[in-house]
C-alpha cells in the first residue's frame, strides 16, 4: 500500500508542477529500452538505436557458430524488409547461412511482416495484409526449438498486443515471458506484458513494471493521463 502511495505522490507532483513538461527526462536510447504503450511500431523502430539491436544480433551470431561477422548481420537487420527477403536470401552472408534452415526462414518472414504491419504508413491495406501473413506465419511455426522458445513468445506477444488480444498475452507470459532468463529479451517480453496490465486498468502494477525497466516514456504517458 506504502508503495502505491508513493508511486501515486510522484505521478501528481509531477503533473501539477508542469502540466506541459514531462516528468522524466527523455530516453538514452543508445542503452535504455523502451515499451511505449501505444501500438508496437514505435517500439519496434527504437530497437534498432537500443540494446535490443544488439541483443538480437549477439543470438543470431552465436545462433550461426560464428560463421557469419557480427556487423554483417547487424548491417542486416537495420535494413530488413519483407519485400526483399528473398532476394536477400540469395545475396545475403548471414541470410545464406539460413538457407537450409527452415524454421528460422519462417520465424524471420513471419518477423519481417510484423514489421511491415506496424509500420507508420498511410498503406493501410497494406498493413493489414501483413497483419494476417504476420498472424497466419505465427501459426505455422510448427515445433519450436529450444533456441528460439522465448523469441517466439516475444513475437507471440507483439502480434497480441496488435490484435489488443489481452488474455493471450497474458497467457504468453505466464507459460512462456516469466520463464526468460533475465536480460533485454525478458525485459521486452515485461514491456508487452505491462501493455496487457495496463489495458486492464492495472495502472499501479503496469507503471512498477515500466519503473524496474526504466522505460521514462511508458511511465510519462500514464502520468500524462
């Protein structure tokens, strides 16, 4: 209860000394993480000045035994797109290592069209075409290895959380999120599921969340409201 009040008195305090100013300073986005409680995108498009870009291309790189440069997979994922990847499949150092890997060519398609669906475009057929391939994808996955357990609850999550499917979320991260070892992934993983807290009017459990991460802009936009 002690807890809640202080959390409570540091939100007003903040609104009532500025209505105008934010309360936190903005994000290091160079080694913050940030979970914004809008919709996925932003969260998305941030990850690559994040940790989170790195955390993504250290797993590909020990995923791959080394094989392929470290910079040639980060250069990879800076720019990836669905339109082109197979293409890159053909041209690509670190996409041809995954040639003969069929379940990472899907979980990367289905990645890839999540991207194109929650991008900021006025094509929004378009967005929701990708928003059913990335779904559809999803589900074909099959058996997933052990390698790839908690990544595939992350893109479980984030396809949830852009079909505002709450109980599924939660359900994800109660079998699968709670699991992760500690680090960026789970930390990720938190940040949707703080999404699903919130959307429950579990404002005081959603913003602790988003406190432990440091994510200043998640717990802006609740003191904002």
């Amino acid at each position: 209860m002690m807890k809640r009040f202080v959390l409570l008195l540091m939100m007003c305090t903040c609104v009532f000394q500025n209505k105008m100013k934010a309360c936190f300073s903005a994000p290091d986005w160079d080694g913050g993480t940030s979970f914004l409680i809008i919709k996925p995108y932003s969260t998305d498009e941030l990850a690559y000045r994040s940790s989170m870009l790195e955390e993504t291309v250290t797993f590909w790189y020990e995923y791959l035994k080394h094989k392929v440069a470290v910079d040639e997979i980060r250069d990879y994922f800076k720019s990836a797109d669905i339109d082109s990847f197979k293409d890159d499949m053909q041209k690509n150092a670190f996409l041809k290592q995954l040639r003969n890997d069929a379940f990472a060519q899907k979980y990367l398609t289905a990645c890839l069209q999540l991207q194109a669906a929650t991008q900021e475009s006025w094509d929004y057929d378009r967005r929701e075409s990708m928003k059913s391939e990335a779904a559809k994808s999803l589900r074909l996955l099959g058996n997933v290895p052990a390698a790839f357990e908690y990544r595939v609850a992350l893109l479980q999550m984030r396809v949830y959380s852009f079909q505002d499917d709450i109980a599924k979320l939660k359900q994800v991260w109660n079998t699968k999120g709670k699991n992760c070892p500690e680090g960026t992934l789970k930390n990720r993983l938190k940040g949707y599921y703080a999404q699903a807290l919130l959307q429950e009017k579990q404002t005081f459990e959603a913003f602790d969340i988003y406190a432990q991460l440091g994510d200043e802009c998640s717990m802006n936009m609740i003191i904002s409201k």
